[in-house]
C-alpha cells in the first residue's frame, strides 16, 4: 500500500502544468536520456541487443510516471555534459558523481546511489597483490589505464602523479588493459567489480576505496521544473523500497558473464 500510494503522489505530481521542460517531454512523447555505450551494472546491451541495467529501468519507471517513451541517447563520456549543454537529450542518468567542477555547467539532483573509487588488477599479473602503496612506489614506472573524463581519471591523477595514466572511451577499453597485462592497474568505481569479475575472475580490487562519491541526474540549470520533479521521483522510490530491489537484481543477482 505505501508503495502504491508514493507512486500515486508522483503520478500526480507529473501531471501538474509545469510550463517548462515537462511539458516539452510531454507534448513530444519520448523521454530522452544521456548515457555512454555501457557501464554495467548501470547500463549495458544484452545478447539480443537490449538495452539494461540499473539505470535503464529506473529510466523506463521515470517515463511511464511521465506517460511517454523512453529513448538513449548514447554519447561519448567525454562529450556528454557538452552534449546535454546542446540539448541533445533532457538528462544525463549514467553513474554520473557529483563534483564541484561539474556543478558549475550544470545542476544535479539529490543522490540515488553512492559508490566510490578503487583500483584493480590482474591478479595473474600480481599474485601476491597490488596496493596503493605499490603503486606509489612504482612512480613513473606505474601503468594506469582509466575512462577519460571520469572520476576515475581524476583520482589516478590525483593519487598517482607519477604515473603513466592511459585514457580510453570506455571503462570496458580501459578494462581491456588489465585483462592483458598491459596496464599495472585500472582505477575504477568499484561497483564495476561485480561484472567484471564475473566476467574474468583474475580481476581483484584492492581492499580499499580511495574516495567515496555520490552519484546524481546532470540537469540543465534552466530546467528548475525538471531537477524538482526528479528529486521527488528520487526521494520516492528511495523511501518505498524500489531502489534496493533495482540494487539487488542487477547489482548482486544479474550474471553480467553472460
């Protein structure tokens, strides 16, 4: 029943006149959303195609609250505030952390998620282990791959300052490093771990986060109507429950292997 009853409280909220971006989602029929090509548990493709994850269905929830369809718009990490500041598409919902420097181009909901940065290796590579400290004792020796443009990018930068940081498009390219013994290390959030694992069981991680981060939706700073209604569809699905069911089905249950 309180489920039932928050999502009617949403409904209605939905349905208000807002005289902005809400109603330009409305009248055109199809909620469209920024992300990259993948990002698994968030987001990613299955064997037939299909566009899942996470993030996909929490999209898919906001659009039928909304009663239009749902569209992604894939985009280059490294291009995607750019892309949103472009009108490209109406937000960014791609495991986006919340930073200072990106507050100033745009505005960010309140947190649905919180994670941080850790780094990871193959363990075939280094049997014995690989810490921080390691690293740091490398210097410029160190190899560290990282999807360019993330927070993962800037906490290898910022934590390993002598090292050789190689930047890639995606986190799965980067990942590729590690996998071939390429690269030392990949810094990461560490959510990715559930996946990639499963995927390649010689990935470790190390045991500690070097930062912790929230996630948040990237929304125009014009579009007030829009951040508003986002922060209570946030703050619902929150309280009733839905979040942690979406956690455990892609994050602990979904096998991203296969």
């Amino acid at each position: 029943m309180k489920k039932v009853f928050v999502m009617m409280v949403v409904g209605i909220l939905s349905m208000v006149i807002f005289g902005g971006k809400i109603e330009e989602i409305q009248k055109r029929g199809v909620l469209l959303i920024g992300q990259d090509p993948a990002y698994a548990p968030f987001y990613g493709v299955n064997t037939k195609g299909e566009r899942i994850g996470y993030e996909v269905e929490l999209a898919k929830m906001m659009a039928d609250v909304l009663g239009v369809k749902v569209k992604f718009v894939i985009t280059n990490w490294d291009g995607i505030i750019p892309a949103l500041l472009a009108d490209k598409f109406d937000f960014i919902l791609a495991g986006m952390t919340i930073t200072p420097e990106r507050a100033l181009k745009v505005n960010f909901t309140t947190s649905y998620y919180e994670t941080g940065q850790i780094i990871f290796y193959n363990s075939d590579k280094y049997p014995n282990g690989l810490t921080e400290n390691d690293l740091k004792k490398m210097g410029n020796k160190a190899k560290i791959a990282v999807q360019l443009g993330t927070t993962g990018e800037f906490a290898a930068r910022k934590f390993f300052p002598e090292a050789k940081i190689l930047t890639f498009e995606t986190v799965d390219a980067a990942a590729y490093q590690i996998i071939t013994k390429k690269a030392d290390a990949m810094v990461f959030d560490e959510l990715y771990y559930g996946s990639i694992s499963k995927k390649y069981p010689a990935i470790k991680t190390t045991e500690n986060l070097l930062n912790k981060e929230k996630l948040g939706i990237a929304v125009k700073k014009e579009n007030i109507d829009l951040l508003l209604w986002l922060n209570t569809f946030i703050e619902c699905v929150k309280t009733d429950g839905t979040l942690d069911q979406l956690k455990q089905k892609w994050m602990i249950e979904y096998d991203w292997g296969e």
